[in-house]
C-alpha cells in the first residue's frame, strides 16, 4: 500500500527571452527548466514530509513567464 503527495516547484523565465524564442529555442528553455527542477526535487524528495518518496510522474504548465512543474510522489505506508 502506497501513500500519495504532490511536490510543486516554480521557476521564472525572463519574458523577453519567451516573447522571441523560436521552436528550437523554447525547447531549449524547456530542457533547461526540467533539468534544474528535477535535480532540485529528486534531492528534496529525500527530506520532504519525512522522506522515502520515489517521483511518479510530473507535470510542467506554463503562467505566462513562469513554469510551474508538479511531482506526484509515492512512499511505502
């Protein structure tokens, strides 16, 4: 039996940069983003709530300049 959390990091992007990025470049900024959070997280899933969180699966949206990416997370009961 599993119990379930959600983990929730933001991270701002300068709007110009967004404003002109071609296909190629916003993915790049995508790449960027992801990288970064998902190190920031899988370090933090160690200590968050207790610990013993394994990252199921994520979700990255975007507010205007900001990506928002939510993890859902499971641990053993």
């Amino acid at each position: 039996m599993y119990e379930y959390s959600v983990m929730v990091k933001t991270t701002d992007v300068k709007s110009e940069e967004l404003a002109t990025a071609t296909g190629d470049k916003l993915s790049q900024i995508v790449g960027v983003v992801l990288g970064n959070t998902a190190n920031e997280v899988s370090k933090g899933v160690e200590s968050f709530q207790g610990g013993g969180w394994e990252i199921i699966s994520h979700q990255l949206t975007r507010f205007d300049h900001h990506f928002v990416t939510s993890f859902l997370l499971r641990r053993q009961k």
